[in-house]
C-alpha cells in the first residue's frame, strides 16, 4: 500500500461517513478506549466490530495490535480457554504474528530485522482498512506494538539477548543500537504512512534480578541461568559505567545458584530473605546491572517519544505498563510515574482485574519459594497486599473471583497521584 495523505484520507472518511449512515460516537473529552487485533476486524467484519463497541460500550479510540508475534493481544482466545460468544468458534493454533499493517521498506535501512510483516491475513493491511471507518465515526486509532519475537525470523539473531549462560534469548537488547533502529523504524513507518491518532509501544519484560528470584506471575517456570543481558552491547555499557562485568556475572551466578537451592526447599541455614540480602551487599553488581537492563528499557521510550515528536509534535505517545506492576514490589519500585512525564503523554496501567486473580496467585506461590521463603504462601499474599496497598480475597478464593473494582479505582489513583508528584 501506498502511503495515504491526509487529504487523500480525509476523502475517504467523508465517503465512509456517507456511505454507512452509523452514528458517530459523542465526543465526550475522555478516552474510552479497547485493546484489539487485526484477527477481529477480519473474522467479523470492520463495520461490526466498530458497530459492536459503541454500542455496547461507547467505545472512542481504538488500541490496533499492529506488530506483536505475541498471540496474546494478536490472536483469538488462548487455545484450552472458552470462546468467547463472538467471531470464529476456532483457535488460531497457527499464529505467527508481526507486523499486520503495511511495511515500508525505505524505513528499515538501519535494522537486519527487515521482513516483518505478519502472513496470518493475507491482503489485509488492518490499518488501511479501520481507519476510515473509525475516524469517520470520530473513534481515534492508536498503533499499539509490543516487545514480543520469535527466534526464526531473518535477521534476528544479531539483535538477541545473550543469557547469563551464554545463550541466545528470544528477547531483543535495548542497548544494541540496531534494536533500537529497529524501533524508531516501525514508529517513522506507522506515523509517515497513516494518519493515526497515537502510539502505545508495550514492553512486558523486567531486568535480570527480578527475573533471576521470578518475582512475576509465571515466575515459577524462570530459570535464573538465562537471565539477560550479557551481550558485548551491555558488556560495554557496564564498563562504560565502572561495573566490573566479572564480577556481575559471578553474583548472578550464586544468585542462579540461591533460587535452585530454595525452590527444592534447601532451605539456607539463615533463611531465605537473609541469605539474598547478603548476596546483594557481597555483590551490588547485582542491582548495578538490573539498573543497566531498565535504563536500557527507559531509553526505547524516550527514543520512540523523541522521534514521534520530531514528526508530528502533536501526536499522543504512551506506553502500555505490565500487570507485574500491582504484583512486584521490586518492578513496581522500577516504574516511577513521575519519572515517565519526562517522555510520555499518557500511561495505560495494566489494571485486569479478571485475571489479575490468578496472576496475583501466580506470583505469589513463585516469590514464596525464592526471596521471601521465610513464609508461608498466605503470609507471603499479605505482606503483597500491605506494599502494594491494597486488600483483595484469599489464595483459595483468587482464582475464582479475581480482583475487585477497588483495586481498579486504587491503582488508577496511585498512578494519577504518581504523574502528578514533584
């Protein structure tokens, strides 16, 4: 596809306006918005997928899964879980993913990672086909791609993480430079191509410390030996900033070796807390290079940010903040809401109060068995809800009642009180 113009586009939206006779959603001042993927819009139909959310829920901006090879945001429902009462009554098992609107060449010169568009739709570019559509109806359109690979695509390889022991991730490395072309890329491609309404990049991974103690829902099933990154990008960085990269590598690995211990209930002779603490005063290499790995991450945003700007100063830029934020004492300690105003224009908190049950479970039954093994699992819940300062239903009755509106409107609060400190 061609890139669009906007007067070219604004023609397009007045034959759409006409042509359907849909009313269009009230401006009202606020964003109502709704995560959706390109799979949707093609088992559906664009018109009734449109229809449906401002029915049903007076939906105004859309959230477009434009590049993710995560099924996730990009694919039907996870297979083995119910189908919803809508669209195809199958599981997409074959998912690739990538990128589901047009990619334009000319834009990826300084990145190997070239071939991305996703083969799941063929002929169907999601963009082109939404946005005349939504914009007549005054819906916004947000590109909203995310931090998720695959390890057999072209030109991956030299962007990979390296693992702690010395091998290839699937994850990409913020500090090599052609991680980040790669991004700034994709975001020139998405905002000199269509006249979108804004961008939301998402990033659901954390540095190597909260990865190595699986201080996340899911943590459970993380191996410390693959913690990242130790690639000659970081490598340097870290001597850049007078870490000794030895002896990083040598505290990750006795920490690699402390999680082992205590998740076969090798309980230290000084217990759990202790004997981690200690580690981390024998190596504060340790927290130096979880530093390293997150302002790693912070300066894919402000670099994404900067670039936008620089293109349209107008356009909305903000970030998608993972759920392991209600959860995690230490990633939350990480996201510092006043620090996200110096490149954000809005934040989507991750707030699912549905799953976020048999997430909260998830990270506790991990935690309880690494760095806070002292305690039992209950005991390990409630201290999760003093820090994270909020109170919700007991292990047993998580999973099946999920999170409450109460901890919706508390983590909203906190994150307004949080852009707004000084």
């Amino acid at each position: 596809m061609s890139e669009l113009s906007r007067r070219e586009f604004a023609k397009l939206i007045a034959v759409a306006s006409v042509a359907s006779g849909v009313p269009q959603t009230p401006t009202t001042g606020r964003t109502i918005g709704i995560q959706v993927g390109a799979v949707s819009f093609v088992d559906e139909g664009v018109e009734s997928v449109l229809d449906r959310f401002q029915r049903d829920a007076n939906i105004n901006a859309l959230f477009i899964a434009t590049f993710s090879y995560g099924r996730g945001i990009a694919g039907r429902q996870v297979p083995g879980q119910p189908l919803p009462d809508h669209g195809k009554q199958e599981y997409d098992a074959a998912f690739h993913g990538g990128n589901f609107a047009s990619t334009h060449g000319n834009y990826y010169q300084h990145t190997s990672l070239k071939k991305i568009a996703a083969p799941d739709h063929p002929g169907f570019d999601v963009l082109a086909s939404v946005l005349p559509q939504a914009q007549s109806r005054r819906m916004k359109v947000f590109c909203w791609y995310e931090d998720v690979f695959r390890g057999d695509l072209e030109g991956i390889e030299p962007l990979q993480e390296v693992t702690l022991s010395g091998k290839k991730a699937g994850t990409l490395c913020f500090h090599n430079p052609e991680v980040q072309g790669f991004w700034q890329a994709l975001t020139e491609d998405y905002l000199r191509s269509y006249p979108v309404d804004g961008v939301m990049w998402g990033s659901e991974r954390q540095g190597p410390f909260g990865h190595a103690i699986g201080a996340a829902h899911g943590g459970g099933r993380a191996n410390p030996l693959e913690v990242t990154c130790f690639c000659d990008f970081c490598k340097r960085e870290a001597k850049a900033r007078g870490i000794e990269v030895q002896r990083a590598v040598e505290g990750y690995t006795r920490l690699a070796a402390l999680v082992r211990d205590s998740r076969t209930a090798n309980r230290p002779t000084d217990g759990s807390f202790v004997s981690f603490w200690r580690l981390l005063v024998k190596y504060p290499e340790i927290l130096a290079w979880e530093k390293l790995w997150n302002d790693g991450q912070k300066s894919t945003y402000a670099n994404i940010y900067q670039l936008s700007k620089s293109i349209r100063p107008d356009i909305p830029v903000g970030w998608h903040i993972w759920h392991n934020n209600s959860f995690s004492p230490f990633y939350r300690a990480e996201q510092d809401y006043a620090e996200f105003r110096q490149y954000s224009d809005f934040l989507k908190v991750v707030m699912y109060n549905n799953c976020g049950g048999p997430r909260l479970v998830s990270f506790v039954d991990s935690v309880s068995r690494t760095i806070f093994g002292d305690f039992p699992p209950e005991a390990v819940l409630d201290l999760t809800y003093k820090m994270q300062n909020y109170r919700e239903a007991t292990l047993t009755d998580l999973p099946r009642k999920g999170l409450s509106a109460d901890y919706v409107e508390r983590e909203t609060r906190r994150a307004v009180a949080g852009v707004s400190s000084p």
